[in-house]
C-alpha cells in the first residue's frame, strides 16, 4: 500500500481549512484517512499550521511521500523531508 500525505478540503464555501492526512494513494481527496496529523488554515495572517511532529516524521521515515504543499508546509515546520 503506497501512502501520500497529503491535504484533506474541510470548512465551508470561501472558508477553506485543511486537514493534513496520511493517505493511500489510491483513495480520493476527501475519502477516508489513516491517520490524521495535523491542519492547515490558509485564510489567517499568517497561516495557521499545526502538525503532530512525530507522528509526521514516522510516517516519512516509513516511506510515505508527501505532496508537494505538505512538503513545503512540513519544511516551514522543521520537519525533514526526505528529497
């Protein structure tokens, strides 16, 4: 089972926030996750981003790939990402 970590859409119309999730990487964006690590809210100044450290780092250590944004995100964090 390949596993992506990736951005999960929730709130409301015009008022987005985010879930950061580890995923199969099959599975659509807003199906269900397997473990939840953390969320992200574009619409405060700045960013809100909250990330169970941790359990983000054993995720990656176990070979699940990050998307593009969540790399960027984990990076801000003081997460290493592997390249």
């Amino acid at each position: 089972m390949p596993a992506v970590i990736r951005l999960t859409r929730m709130g409301t119309l015009k008022k987005p926030v985010h879930r950061i999730v580890v995923m199969d990487r099959r599975s659509a964006r807003d199906g269900k996750p397997i473990e939840i690590l953390g969320f992200y809210d574009p619409k405060t100044d700045p960013a809100s981003v909250k990330v169970k450290k941790d359990r983000a780092e054993y995720w990656i250590g176990v070979g699940a790939t990050p998307s593009a944004i969540v790399r960027t995100l984990f990076k801000k964090q003081g997460i290493k990402v592997r390249a």
